[in-house]
C-alpha cells in the first residue's frame, strides 16, 4: 500500500463512501479472528448500488497497490465480499445486512462508525 496515512480498512470505507454507501462501520478483529484483522460493513439500496460500490472499492485500493484476494456474491449483488487479507468488505444491501446482522455475531470486536 503506497499512502501510509491511512489504514486498509479506512481506505476501504473511504472508498464505498465515495458510492454513498450507508451505515459503514470498521470492526477491529485482531485476536478474535484468525482469518482477518478487519470487517469494514456497509449498506446499499439496490443491487446495483452493491456493484457499484464493490468495483469503486477494488479500483480504489487497486490504485494504493492493493489486490483483492477474492470477491463473492457480485452477481446476485445482496452482498458482495470483497477479500483484501487483513480486511475483508462486506457490502449489503440493506434487508440482509439486517439478516445477517456481523456487526452481533462479533460483538465482542472494537466496532467504530466511519465517518468521512
């Protein structure tokens, strides 16, 4: 990553903000979860709002030299999750955010809103 004045997971909040993405929030899961440092969770409106935020965040960190990993869900666009290593995206559409409702299942994470 070329800016060091930011971190991974507030260059990918950044990014979905720039799509309006809604309600973004950064988990901090060091020494919760071995599989990532980072949850950064966001809501959209519309399928489409999910594509759109998705791509706008993979150009974005592809611009800071980094790549995602692997990506999930983009064609059916309820929620896409976007996979950078040490922080994985998940965007929702707003209805099944509320269904799968992360932010409860790691409760226990340091969670902060983002805001720009």
């Amino acid at each position: 990553m070329t800016d060091t004045s930011h971190s991974l997971p507030e260059l990918v909040a950044a990014a979905a903000s720039d799509k309006k993405a809604q309600d973004i929030v950064i988990m901090d899961l060091r020494g919760i979860s071995s599989v990532t440092d980072y949850f950064v969770i966001c809501s959209a409106n519309s399928n489409k709002q999910v594509q759109a935020i998705a791509d706008h965040v993979e150009e974005k960190l592809a611009e800071q030299g980094e790549k995602s990993l692997r990506r999930e869900g983009y064609r059916e666009a309820q929620w896409v999750l976007l996979d950078f290593g040490a922080c994985i995206a998940h965007v929702f559409v707003e209805q099944d955010r509320r269904f799968y409702d992360l932010e409860r299942l790691w409760s226990e994470a340091k969670t902060r809103v983002f805001a720009q």
